[in-house]
C-alpha cells in the first residue's frame, strides 16, 4: 500500500522529499564534545533470540520438519447494484485444519465492519481526521449477515446453522462437532452483503467519472483469520492502519454485474469469450502474446459502448490459485490495454491496465502496461518467478494498494508518479502474498522489504529512466531516530499515523540498503535475501525467522544489527578524536582515533587526504566496536594529512556531523612519544625478574618473566611515566631513561630496575 492518499508518489522520491523536509527543521549542529552514549554490551550482548528453534521453526532460520498452516478455498458468488454500491454474495469456504490442535470453533475476518458508525475503527480516528475508515462519508456501512451454516457433505448435502457472535470486524462461529487435527475439513457457508465506501480507508472505493463508476472492490467478503503455531488464532481487529494476515487456498469466484460492466480481478478469466465481445476477445488474446502493449478496448470504443445494455447482466467467472485474496474492479469505463509477460521458466503471463478515458495518454496510463511488465519480469529474474496468469494495474480513487494479481492505483497518477505507485504496488506480490507475512503485527516486513526491492528496480527500468540520488542519511538522521519515533517492530495500529511511512517503508527499507551495500555485500544480501523468499514462499515467517535466514545464509551475527535499527530506536553518531603522526613525522605514518558516541554501532568508513590531494578510502569492520568505545588504528600514509572525512557518502544516520571531518587547520594534532629511549631489558637486584620493553606499532609493549605481555599507555601530567591499570603497574623512568620504579599501584610499592 502507498502511504499517501491523495497522490500516488514514487516511493524512493518521496523518501528523498521527506528526508529533505525534515533536514531543513533539524536543529544546526555546533562543535560540541557529546558524552558518550555507547555501551558494547547492548549492542553485542548475548541473547537477541529469546527462544530456540522448534521443530516448526528451525534455528536457521527456515520452516521445521513439522511446520504446518491451515488453508481457506473460497467459493463466491456476488452481485454487484451499480445504483446503490450494495454487494450481496454468497461465501463458502472450505477450511482445512493442519494444525496438532481439534478446534471446536473458528475466527473470521469481517472487514467492511470497519465502516459501521461504532466500529472501533471509528472510534480511533482523530478529530483532525485520517486517511482510514470511511473518511467522513455517512452511509449504512458493514457486513450484513443473513445467515451462516455449516454445510455437512455424507451421502446427503445438510446445511445446519451455525451460532456465531460478531465483535467488531471479527466473527466466531462454533462448529456443530469439533474440527480434527491434521487434515480435518469443514465447509462453511455465509450468505451476506455491505454497501460500498466512496474511499473505504484507502484501499477500495467507488470512484466516479464521465463514463460511469469505478468499483474498485477489497476486503469484502468474510474470510479465515489465520490460525497458527505462534499465537493460535490472530485476532487483531481491523482499525484501518494495520493490514491483513491471510491464509492461502484457491478462489473460485463468479461476479454478476450490469451487462455494460468489464470486469477485472485477481487471476485468470475464464470465461472471457462469454463475457467479452469477439472483437474486444481477439485483441484481449493478441495482448497475451505481444511484447508490445496492444489496446483492447480503445477509448472510442467506451464512448460509444459505456452507457448501452446497462439494465442486461453479465456474470465474469475468475479464478486464482494459492492466493491469500482475492480481489476484483468493474466498471463500463474501463480503457483496456495489455502486453506479455515473460517469465524466467518460460512461462507467460498477462501484464494489464484498467482506466478511464480521464487517465489515458502516453504521459499517464498509456504507458501503465509498460510499467507492469517491466516490474513484474524485473522482479520475476531477481528473486522469484510471478505465480499468476495475469497481473492487472486499475486506477481508481485509492493512493495505492495491492493485491494478488490486481492493483489499484491512483487515477491521477502520471509519469514518475505512475511508475512508482505501481512498481510498488507489484512489489507487493512478492510481499506479502508470496511471502504471507503478518502485516497487521509488523507491517516493516512488507512494506519495508517492497520499498527496498522497488529501489532496485527502479534503478534498473528502462535504462534509469526514473533513477533516484542515494538518500542523504545525515539528512534524514533526525527523522529516522528522533527520540520520539516508535521502532519499527511496533504494529501500524501502534505507532502514530504521521510515523508509518517511516517506521514500515522507509526505514526498513534503508536498513536494507545498509545491509546489502556496506556490511555483507551485495552477493551475500542477494543470496541470503533470495533464500528467504524461497524458504517461506507461501508460508507464515515471524520477524526471527526473517532474522536468523539471512544470518544462516549470510554468515553473519547481525544481532547488532537488528537490535539496533529493527527493535530499538537507537540514534548513530561517530565522530574523528584526534590524529598523531607516527614519531611525529609524517613520512611514517598516522595514527587516527575514531570514537562511537551513541547507541548505534556501524563500520568505519572514513576518506584521508593528504597535502598532495591524494585521497585514500579505509574501512573498519563493525567488531572495532565489540569491546571498545574508541579506537585507534594506523594509517601508511607518506606526508601530512589535510583532512580526513567519516562516512564521506552519508550513507548512515549520523546525527552529528560537526565532528565526522578532520582539517589541518583546526583539527587535534597530538604529539607522538617517541619510545625508542625507552626500549630495553631492564633487572632488579631485589628478584630475580627482567622486563622486556619493545615497540609496536608506537605502542610500548612489556614482557615480565613468567608474566603475560601486556602494553602501557603514557601517564597523562607526568613525564616519562607509563601505566597499565589492568596489569595494576606503573613505570616511572629517570630522566637519562637508563632506569626505572616500578610502582605497584594495589599498595604503591616500589621496586627499581636498571637497563642492562
């Protein structure tokens, strides 16, 4: 789903946009010294999973040995009143019961409740208004049910009635006689119907134009809530922010509408030479065979067409395999245009586009089946085949939304815009209806996920004809870990509206980015990435499978990682301390000190700049921070250095930027002690010990026999003086440097020791 509704924008630029916008409210940063937020333990600590693998989830990340989920095939039948926007149908369900469990009664989704007067749904929207529920329209909203029964199937069909309680947008009906485990069945059958929304919170609608309504029709019939191995029954209401959790099955669904209806919808047309005249048939099939977009219902075509046999019937008989949903548009408005998809295995599938002559042009949906096509196949060769045999874009009043095989998009959509919105909303067939995640829980792991893929492919369409800058993460800092945002791990229905573009879309998305481009590579992401897809291909992953996959495949401990972008709120900032020639010369090298200040660790990647202009790129992996707040390294540069510039591409959240650059002119020089006086073997006359002192890499390193090596940092305040508190010693030299005390710092004993 897009996160705006009343234009549909591409979804990386609305991502540059914002992060611009917030960058010009972030408060100027002044060279101040921040105190240190850092602790390795949190970020490094032990246990990030607080639960072992079972034997439905193995610790590596893919579904158990004994994995199961319950499946839900729909057969509908539905009449559409193009007057009075009512729909009245006919749902039966056969639910099938893989689960260990006997259930002795199940749970139902009843969306359209959102849209009564009392819904919670309601009751939660501001005064100041939102883009969910009915946006203000006063109608007789919600399901109406007739009747439920339960269909008995022995030597004679029986229907017997079933109790059921409504509460709010769930139903629970009780089952006649339990549901067996492993493999129990029960037909289920609901007679019910609901009035359409103008804008039913974004994601379905009525949209009117010059040659009539445009039904663009969602979340509207009962259907299964998930039962499964994590919580049992999912029982979340539906309040309009959050999205679907759904179980899969096959859908056979058959729409009555008026006879000047085309009819658009999730899967195959079966019975399209029924329904559609001949000529508007034959180009409807050449569509399916041409690389290029053919029209199959040309804008004259509607003008002259919309408004007869408008009091005749029609019945469109689809049908979908493996889907979680099923999804459908009518309308005698409808521009029809389609071209061939091509699929990696060879298969073939149908790219379409549904529109009004109001969105038509070569500058607006003209190009819409081009678009699907392209992100569809693009998305088919990067990390798993399209499953369906047709893939069908309708503008109708929505911002953007998503489901299998249909999407709809914003009528008004053109250019960028128009490619954005429906390269995500394709994106979408990837997650979550390939990938049936719990959006109503964690909506990151599909809005998020798609954002980052439509990045991808926006990069690559048509040559970069839409490609988008990086993103600026200095930028964007303050909006991605202001200390007000929630994490990303909350449900939609828990953050605040304002914030779900961020928390779902863009920064998961980004973290993504991160990952792939700066800690594991793009080789190792896309494999890992892939592999998860694969691995929970129609199947129910929870965020730790999600987590411990691509850690499995990877390679990696990302524990860090994800506690600290995913389930904390943490906020980055490393800055550049000071540099030191080695022995205070430039010709042999530099020692530069970096320090991680706040909650978040990341690689080092910093540019050197000597005098001669030449710059140098240094990365440090991500385990300098496992066990230190600072570090110091040594870098084989040959002359002074004129700046050096932490994370020169911006490509992590740094909120403070006034200490990512070293200058010449005003950076922290410190002096290096030159520790040649100080090497040597040195004994005492009152043991018989010797210690060793040598040089490595301008640190003083001590031996003591039948002790440890340990090093010693130079005493601040006191000339020639070193200490170790781990050690518990202190060495003060003389000034010749031919001798030393040893200090014992537990009791300040002092033993002399003389150079041999």
């Amino acid at each position: 789903m897009k996160i705006q509704s009343s234009k549909a924008l591409l979804t990386m630029a609305l991502f540059v946009g914002i992060s611009s916008v917030w960058a010009q409210q972030k408060p100027a940063t002044t060279a101040v010294t921040p105190v240190n937020n850092y602790s390795y333990h949190d970020a490094f600590g032990p246990h990030f999973y607080t639960k072992n693998g079972t034997s439905t989830r193995s610790a590596s990340g893919q579904p158990g040995v004994e994995y199961w989920q319950n499946r839900a095939d729909y057969q509908i039948t539905a009449k559409l009143n193009a007057t009075t926007n009512e729909i009245i149908g006919t749902d039966e369900i056969t639910y099938t019961n893989n689960s260990p469990d006997k259930l002795g009664f199940v749970w139902l989704n009843l969306d359209q409740n959102l849209f009564k007067e009392d819904s919670r749904g309601n009751a939660v929207v501001p005064l100041t208004g939102s883009r969910n529920g009915a946006q203000g329209q006063v109608f007789d909203g919600g399901n109406k049910i007739k009747s439920v029964k339960v269909i008995s199937v022995g030597k004679k069909k029986t229907e017997i009635e079933a109790k059921y309680v409504v509460t709010d947008t769930r139903m629970q009906i009780f089952l006649p006689e339990e549901l067996a485990s492993k493999g129990g069945t029960v037909k289920i059958k609901i007679e019910f119907s609901f009035t359409a929304p103008f804008e039913g919170s974004d994601r379905m609608g009525v949209l009117e134009t010059k040659n009539g309504k445009i039904f663009t029709i969602a979340q509207w019939y009962p259907r299964m809530c998930v039962y499964d191995d994590v919580r049992g029954w999912n029982t979340h209401p539906y309040l309009g922010a959050s999205e679907f959790y759904l179980e899969y099955g096959n859908f056979d669904v058959k729409l009555t509408v008026p006879a000047n209806h085309y009819v658009v919808g999730s899967g195959e047309l079966i019975n399209g030479a029924e329904v559609l005249p001949a000529d508007v048939f034959k180009r409807y099939k050449e569509a399916g065979s041409s690389d290029k977009t053919v029209t199959i219902r040309s804008a004259e075509e509607v003008s002259a067409t919309a408004n007869t046999n408008a009091s005749g019937e029609k019945t469109w008989h689809y049908q979908i395999k493996n889907a979680r949903d099923f999804s459908w548009a009518s309308s005698p408005a409808f521009v029809l245009d389609g071209a061939k998809i091509n699929l990696p295995s060879g298969k073939k599938s149908l790219a379409l586009s549904a529109y009004p002559v109001e969105s038509a042009g070569e500058g607006a949906y003209g190009r819409s089946t081009e678009y699907v096509k392209a992100a569809i196949e693009h998305y088919s060769k990067t990390w798993f085949e399209y499953p369906y045999p047709a893939a069908t874009n309708v503008a109708g009043n929505e911002g953007g939304m998503e489901y299998p095989g249909i999407v709809f998009c914003s009528w008004e959509s053109k250019g960028q815009d128009l490619w954005g919105v429906t390269d995500h909303e394709f994106g979408h067939i990837w997650f979550p209806m390939i990938v049936g995640s719990n959006e109503r829980l964690f909506g990151w792991m599909d809005e998020g996920f798609n954002t980052f893929i439509n990045s991808l492919s926006t990069a690559e369409f048509n040559k970069g004809e839409y490609v988008e800058a990086p993103t600026d993460l200095h930028k964007a800092a303050e909006s991605f870990t202001r200390p007000t945002l929630e994490t990303i791990m909350s449900s939609p229905d828990n953050m605040k509206e304002a914030n779900i573009g961020m928390l779902c879309y863009f920064k998961p998305s980004s973290g993504l980015v991160i990952l792939r481009e700066q800690i594991l590579g793009k080789e190792r992401f896309d494999t890992a990435f892939r592999t998860y897809i694969e691995r929970w291909a129609y199947k129910h992953p929870q965020p730790d499978d999600f987590f411990r996959s691509m850690e499995n495949v990877a390679g990696e401990d990302l524990s860090w990682f994800w506690r600290s972008w995913y389930v904390n709120n943490w906020r980055f900032d490393q800055g550049i301390n000071s540099i030191k020639y080695v022995k205070n010369d430039p010709s042999k090298g530099v020692v530069i000190t970096v320090e991680n200040f706040d909650k978040m660790p990341m690689p080092v990647i910093l540019d050197v700049k000597t005098k001669s202009g030449k710059v140098t790129r240094v990365k440090l992996p991500v385990e300098i921070w496992q066990r230190n707040t600072v570090w110091s390294f040594k870098h084989n540069s040959t002359e002074e250095i004129e700046s050096i510039t932490l994370d020169p591409d911006h490509v992590f959240p740094d909120n403070n930027e006034s200490n990512n650059v070293w200058t010449s002119g005003n950076g922290k020089i410190e002096k290096d002690v030159i520790l040649d006086g100080y090497l040597g073997t040195y004994s005492t006359s009152r043991a018989p010990l010797k210690i060793d002192f040598t040089e490595k890499n301008s640190t003083l390193n001590v031996e003591i026999t039948n002790f440890p090596k340990f090093t010693v940092a130079p005493v601040e305040n006191e000339k020639d003086t070193f200490e170790s508190k781990s050690a518990g010693l202190k060495f003060k030299f003389n000034e010749a440097k031919t001798g030393f005390d040893m200090i014992i710092l537990g009791n300040g004993e002092t033993i002399p020791f003389t150079k041999k």
